[in-house]
C-alpha cells in the first residue's frame, strides 16, 4: 500500500556510517521489488555528484532557525553554521556571482539507486 513519489535520504558515500546503512537498507528492502519512484540522495558530511541544484537563498535563516532547535545535535557541532557554509559552497552551481546559497541533490528512479546500492554493497 505504499507507494511514495520521492525518497530522501543521505547520498550513498557519505562520511557517516548511520548514512551509508540507509541506503544499505534500502538496498535490502527493495532490492526485489519494483518501487516506482525517485531518490532525491543529498548531502550531508560528503559532496555529492549532483544532478538537481536547488536555490535556497530565500530560506537560509529559517533553515538554520529550525537546524538549531535540535539542541542535542548543537552540543556536537555548530550545524546551522556547518550547514550554512556547505549551501554556500554549493552556490558555485547556481552560476551567479552574488551571495546565494544551494542545496545539492543525486536524483534518479530508484531502480537505479538500488543498482548503484548493488554495486556498493554487493
């Protein structure tokens, strides 16, 4: 009965194991189903080879707002600053030289997601 249009979920390689596993159980749920859907893979300590750059310059504030409520994950590292710099960095995507900000996405049909998985985890 479920059938979503988009997953989200850490991109395949990156620098966190918690973020590897998800789509190492993806892989492992699905590998022999036919889910019919998109992976929007994005970023979250590693680049990602994107294919889909979304402009976020308009919500940049509240982003970092809302990533500081989680004060548990703020005793590790300044994430609203962390993230903030990463969506800059980004920026260089959207071809501009005015200060923008940009999130990064790997976006495919979710059969081929779960073959690169195969290849990853195989």
């Amino acid at each position: 009965e479920w059938r979503p249009d988009t997953i989200f979920l850490p991109f395949l390689a990156d620098d966190h194991e918690d973020h590897r596993r998800t789509s190492e159980l993806l892989y492992q749920t699905f590998r022999h189903q036919r889910l019919h859907c998109e992976i929007w893979a994005y970023q979250v300590y590693s680049t990602v080879l994107p294919n889909v750059v979304v402009d976020i310059t308009d919500t940049i504030e509240e982003k970092g707002r809302l990533i500081r409520l989680w004060k548990s994950q703020m005793k590790k590292r300044d994430w609203a600053h962390y993230t903030k710099g990463l969506n800059a960095f980004n920026s260089r995507f959207l071809h501009t030289n005015q200060p923008r900000y940009a999130e990064t996405f790997f976006v495919v049909p979710v059969h081929e997601y779960i073959l690169f998985c195969e290849q990853y985890f195989g």
